[in-house]
C-alpha cells in the first residue's frame, strides 16, 4: 500500500504523518515513511538545491525537472523495493505536490509537469492520497507562529502562489475520487489524526 499526504504550507501535514507512523508500527504494520524531496542520499542533495533560499535564480522548469529527478531516486532506492516486500509506505508529498506547486502555483500547467513526472516514476500513482484541506492564509498564520520550522526558497512566495496551489489540489482531488480523500485541515490536531486514521485502516482493510 502507497499513501500520499498533500497540502499547503502550514496544514499540519507533517506532524499527521509522525502520528499516524509510530500508530501503524504500534499495530505492528510493516511500515515505512519517507519524505520528499529527499530521503536518500542523491534525492537530499536535490533537496538542498531546490529549498536554498539563495539559489533564486532557479528556473520553473528546471525546479520541476530537479522535483522529478529526486523523487525518481527515492523511488528506485527506497519505494518500489519496499512495496515489493509488501510494506506500507507514507510518503510525505509525492507527484501532486509538483502538480500543484509547479503546476498550478508557478503555472507550467498540470499536464506538463504530469508527463514529467510519468516519465520519472514509470507512471507509478498512490494507492491512496491524503489531502489537507486549508485556507493559505490561515496555514501561513501558522507557519509564522511557529518560530522552530526553518523557512526556505519556497516559503518565499506571494498569497496569491499558495491560492493557486490550493485550487490545483482541489481540482486534482475532484478529478481523481478514486484515490483522494479531503480533510479538513482547520481543525484540531486531535480531529485530524483520528480522521486520517479511519481513512487509512479502512483503505488497508479493503486491500486485505
């Protein structure tokens, strides 16, 4: 089973995903969660030269090649062998992040970057992607309470940046029902796990 989360900056996506994480392993699932971009060696590497808060003159095109390159190394190292072995994978962020954030939020349009990103991950989706639901502007109030969370090149963006990537996912959320679920992510810590958790024990449920 591959599990997706998705959403805003600021949603309380990543904090969810610990939750649920060390929840699975304590029901003894053979579980693993890795993070994007990033979590091997090569795909940290890109990590860093995409989220540098000097590298600004990185073009569009070639942040969602560099997106597409390292989540293409997680996948070959970490995802496909662990999926193989019949494990369950949290990935935090995957292919619809570069939708919406480089589709949608930088407008290179969603199609291009999906041929991208098919290409990159032999056309390899989620069994089922978790989508936080938020108003920007609220999750950007969070971010800036939240003096511990390193702010990076993509933080560096206008209101109007983060609505478009917000509309992106809802409109891949409607046009993919057979793998998105939405939650909505203003409410409580404790709302939104539980929630997140009866998605996902329901989900391996029906895959038994």
């Amino acid at each position: 089973m591959f599990i997706t989360f998705e959403g805003v900056e600021g949603c309380g996506k990543t904090t969810i995903i610990n939750m649920i994480y060390e929840k699975l392993k304590s029901m003894n699932f053979d579980v693993i969660h890795v993070r994007e971009p990033g979590g091997v060696k090569i795909s940290e590497q890109i990590r860093n030269i995409i989220l540098d808060k000097s590298n600004t003159e990185i073009d569009d095109r070639c942040e969602a090649l560099l997106f597409a390159a390292s989540r293409r190394q997680l996948l070959v190292e970490k995802i496909f062998p662990a999926l193989k072995e019949n494990k369950i994978v949290i990935c935090d962020r995957f292919v619809d992040s570069s939708l919406a954030y480089q589709g949608g939020g930088k407008r290179l349009g969603i199609e291009n970057v999906l041929n991208i990103n098919l290409f990159a991950t032999e056309n390899s989706l989620p069994n089922l992607t978790i989508l936080f639901d938020i108003d920007p502007e609220l999750g950007l109030k969070r971010i800036a309470k939240n003096s511990e969370r390193e702010i990076n090149r993509l933080d560096l963006q206008k209101i109007d940046f983060y609505n478009r990537v917000r509309d992106a996912y809802l409109y891949l959320a409607d046009t993919n029902k057979d793998r998105y679920q939405i939650i909505d992510a203003s409410k409580s810590i404790e709302e939104v796990y539980s929630t997140t958790l009866e998605i996902i024990l329901n989900k391996l449920n029906e895959n038994k």
